[in-house]
C-alpha cells in the first residue's frame, strides 16, 4: 500500500484538483488517499461498490468517488459545510444558465446597492472583517440567491460566494482561525472575485459534464444511525475523524455561519454546530455538566471498562497538569467524551459496511498538555467491541513539529497514521 505516504495526510493536493479546490478547508487530507484505496481495493471493477465517509468535511471523498464513477455516501453533521458538498457533487451546470444568473445578481447588487446599510444589516463580526463596499456586496450577492429558484445555481452560487469571503476579507479568515495579526492585501473586489471564481467553477465542470451522479450526501450526526443507509450498504469507509486536538469547527466556520445566518453568536454556534459534532473541542460541553457516574453508564464504557478506566487514570494526570496551567483547559474531560463518541460512530460505520468490508480512517494521535494519547491505536482497540476483527496501523508522518518552539510545548513527537479496520 504505498499510496499511504506522507502527502495524503494534507490538503496541499486538493488546491491544485478540479471541483477538489472549490473551497478551502483546514481540516482536509489529499483525494490521493481515496484514489490509492479506490485502486487497491479494485472498487470499480466489484459489484455494488459504495464508499461511505461518516464526517464528509468538503467532501473529498464523495467528490473523488463520482470522478471514478463509484457510488458514495456520506454524513456531515455541520449545515454549512453540507451545502457546501451539495454544490460540489453538482456537475451538470450550463453556461448559458450561469451567464443569465451572473447577469440577474450584478443587476440585483447595482439596484439595491445605495439602499443597503451594512452598519443596520451585517453582522458586526463581518464588519469588522471586510471593507465597507465589499462588505455591502457580498451581502447583496447573499440576498440575491434567495430569488433564484433553480436550487443547483443557488447552492453553486453560494459556494462561489463561500469563496469569495476567503478572497476579500482583511485578514485570513480560517487558518484555522480569524487571523488578525496578518493582513491581506485587499486589491480583490468583491464581483470580481465572485464572478471570476463562479466562472472557474463552470469551467472546471465542462470535463466532467457526463459523469453520472453518484455520490449523496446527508446532513446527519454520525454518531446515530442513518436510516437512509442500510445495514452493509456500503462495500469500503474511507474517512478522516475529528482529532484529538481541541479544533473547534464551530468556530472555524463562524464567518460563515453568521454571514449565511444559520448562526449569529457563540450560543447558537454551540447549539446548532459543536453539538451535532463528535466532541473535538472543549468548548463543545459545559464543565459543570460533566458526570463521571453518567459516563460509566455509557456504551463506551459499559463495552471497553479495562481500557476505559486506564483513559480514566490516563486524565487523572491531564487534570493535576491543567491546574497548573493558565489556560486550565478540561482536556481530561474532552479526551473522555471524544472516545465515547468514535465508539458510537465505529459502531454505526460497523452496521453500513458489509461485514468483509474494510474501513480506511485517516487520523493523528494526540498529547494534551503533554500527556501521550495514543489516540489510533486506542480507536483500533475500541473497534473490536464495535464488531470489528482486527486493525492496523500505517504511520504516514509526524505531526505538530511547527508548534516545538512554544513554551509549553510537550517534546512528544505525534504521528498521523492511517487506521485500517477490518
Ligand atoms: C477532519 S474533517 C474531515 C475532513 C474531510 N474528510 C475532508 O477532507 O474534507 C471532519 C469533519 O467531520 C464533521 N463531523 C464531526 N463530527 C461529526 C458527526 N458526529 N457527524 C457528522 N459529521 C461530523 C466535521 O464537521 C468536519 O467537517
């Protein structure tokens, strides 16, 4: 399996791919990694394939299953990032369509433009992140799509508008977080860059105008079954987790998520966000909501008691340590949740695949505040009481080295590792 190298832990990839560079995501892995399991595991040639990714992200995966014309499903549990993959496995686009609704939002942004009050109607996070005259027509892009009837030009609008948000803020919007310490250049327009992005888009199509569609997505919590998958559905899983390491998407994704309104401050971004998502942050729960007892009564902990209570012991120590630290981070209690919810998502992976099916996981293990998780091999572990019979694992590359020079920076060399479950 050389195809599990070094380079398909990264994203760098996709930028440079068709359809795969549509929006820029943090947390991607390299459409290499599907292809090279695509290849090994002969899908195209073996009845009824059908990969199945339970944390879609941007979906690399479904995107890569309907270039090589293999069926797909998957799950993504963040609304914004769903419609995202909605444009994306969208190929049957024409010109003629996208020139008449290029030509239907330029005329909605000239009219309504002096009487838009972006200081009444944007959000103030947008505000304090675009130019005034950006800002006024990003959000009369924004309103525009609302009138067009033709859901595959809305959603492929607004994904070209996703886009341009990148392109003409201030500061870099998601890397992973609002940086603003760094600062753009600012010479993109705003129509500019939208419409030049929505016509790269179009053209990026034209190659794959006679593709069939094969790959669905569906906005659903991983973590409990999806009853429009049924059980061995699906012939492979090949997906990317959360990891252990405090990347909150909620916040990743909040200029977006106030800009599209789904969400417009931290409480809605905790209700309606980071709790459809496996526990990947600390700011998912509430502290004082934490129970060990209700946790021993959990499936995880009913199903791996001996591992369980070494993670229990293994957080003990995270707990002393955070004490000392300014942060006090609840990292031992993030480090239980984040297993009891993979339980539930190995189980549900489990019950879609066919029971000869394999199950490909890209993901890194973890040192909160300096103490070692190994966090695939404990997901290899648990997986036996999930229905899995063995696993291996596939060190791909090392992984937090940029961040050694910080003060309290553990000296744990972590690695990225592909999972296989069989
Ligand atoms: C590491 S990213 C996946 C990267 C992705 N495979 C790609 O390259 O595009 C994890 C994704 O899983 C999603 N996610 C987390 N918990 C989930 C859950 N319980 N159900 C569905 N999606 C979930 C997150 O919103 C995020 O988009």
């Amino acid at each position: 399996m050389n195809f599990l190298n070094a380079n398909i832990g990264s994203a760098k990839d996709n930028s440079k791919s068709a359809i795969h560079n549509w929006y820029k995501f943090t947390a991607g892995f390299s459409y290499h990694f599907v292809e090279g399991i695509i290849k090994h595991e002969r899908l195209k040639t073996v009845d009824e394939s059908k990969i199945f990714d339970p944390f879609a992200g941007c979906g690399t995966t479904l995107v890569s299953s309907q270039k090589a014309g293999i069926s797909a499903v998957g799950n993504e549990g963040q609304e914004f990032m769903y419609d995202v993959i909605r444009a994306k496995l969208n190929w049957k686009i024409k010109e003629k369509e996208v020139e008449y609704y290029l030509k239907f939002i330029k005329d909605y942004v000239a009219e309504n433009h002096d009487r838009f009050d972006s200081e009444a109607e944007a959000h103030s996070l947008l505000r304090s992140l675009y130019e005034r005259e950006s800002l006024t027509i990003l959000y009369l892009i924004r309103n525009s799509l609302s009138k067009i009837s033709a859901y595959k030009y809305r959603w492929f609008f607004k994904l070209a508008l996703s886009q341009t948000l990148h392109k003409v803020s201030i500061h870099p919007i998601a890397v992973p977080y609002i940086a603003r310490n760094k600062t753009l250049s600012g010479t993109t327009k705003a129509w500019e860059s939208f419409e030049n992005i929505s016509r790269k888009m179009l053209n990026d199509t034209k190659e794959y105008q006679k593709n069939r569609r094969t790959s669905e997505i569906h906005l659903h919590d991983s973590r409990v079954k999806n009853n429009k998958i049924s059980d061995g559905e699906c012939s492979t899983c090949i997906t990317s987790p959360p990891y252990l390491n405090n990347l909150d998407y909620g916040e990743v994704s909040k200029v977006h998520t106030h800009f599209f309104e789904y969400t417009s401050n931290w409480n809605d971004i905790t209700q309606k966000v980071r709790r459809k998502l496996v526990t990947g942050a600390t700011t998912h729960y509430s502290e004082a909501e934490f129970d060990l007892e209700k946790f021993k009564q959990s499936d995880f902990y009913l199903c791996n008691t001996d591992l369980a209570n070494s993670l229990i012991a293994t957080t003990n120590k995270i707990k002393s340590i955070s004490k000392e630290r300014a942060g006090k981070k609840s990292f031992d209690i993030l480090t239980l949740l984040y297993f009891r919810d993979m339980f539930q998502v190995l189980k549900e992976i489990r019950r879609a695949v066919k029971p000869k099916g394999k199950t490909y996981l890209i993901l890194g293990d973890s040192a909160p505040y300096g103490v070692y998780i190994p966090t695939t091999e404990v997901l290899g572990m648990i997986s036996n009481k999930a229905g899995f019979s063995n696993y291996e694992i596939h060190r791909i590359r090392s992984r937090g080295t940029k961040w050694k020079s910080l003060r309290f920076r553990h000296a744990i060399e972590l690695a990225e590792n592909v999972l296989v479950l069989k």
